[in-house]
C-alpha cells in the first residue's frame, strides 16, 4: 500500500496478459489489489521503439506499484 494514501489499493501492471501465466495472473492477482493487464497489442516487447514509448505511457498514466511481467 501507498505511505501516502495507506488504504489505496495496491495498483499491479500486468504485461502479457493474453499468454498462458499473464492470463492465470490475471485471475489471481486482483485479490491482491487493482490489476491493469496489458496484452501485445498494448505494449509489444518485440518493437524496442513502440515499447519505450508504449510503456512510458503506461507507467505516467497508471503509476503502478508493481509490476509483472
């Protein structure tokens, strides 16, 4: 939780939610708090240049606390 705000819920990125883990962590891990899956078609590892930019995007918009990738 947040120092800053202690009963927010824990904000947890999830990249690959469309593979065979991220859609399994995608059912698990939102008893552990608020859960944004990405797929692909979000954020595309295989293109370093829409990755970057994709992902910084990403993380300015959702400011997450962790993330699983």
């Amino acid at each position: 939780m947040s120092a800053d705000r202690p009963n927010a819920p824990l904000r947890i990125l999830l990249l690959g939610a469309n593979g065979q883990l991220g859609h399994g962590l995608s059912r698990a891990l939102p008893a552990l708090g608020e859960v944004h899956a990405l797929t692909r078609a979000d954020v595309d590892l295989a293109d370093a240049v829409q990755f970057e930019s994709a992902l910084r995007a990403q993380l300015h918009a959702l400011d997450p606390h962790v993330i699983v990738n």
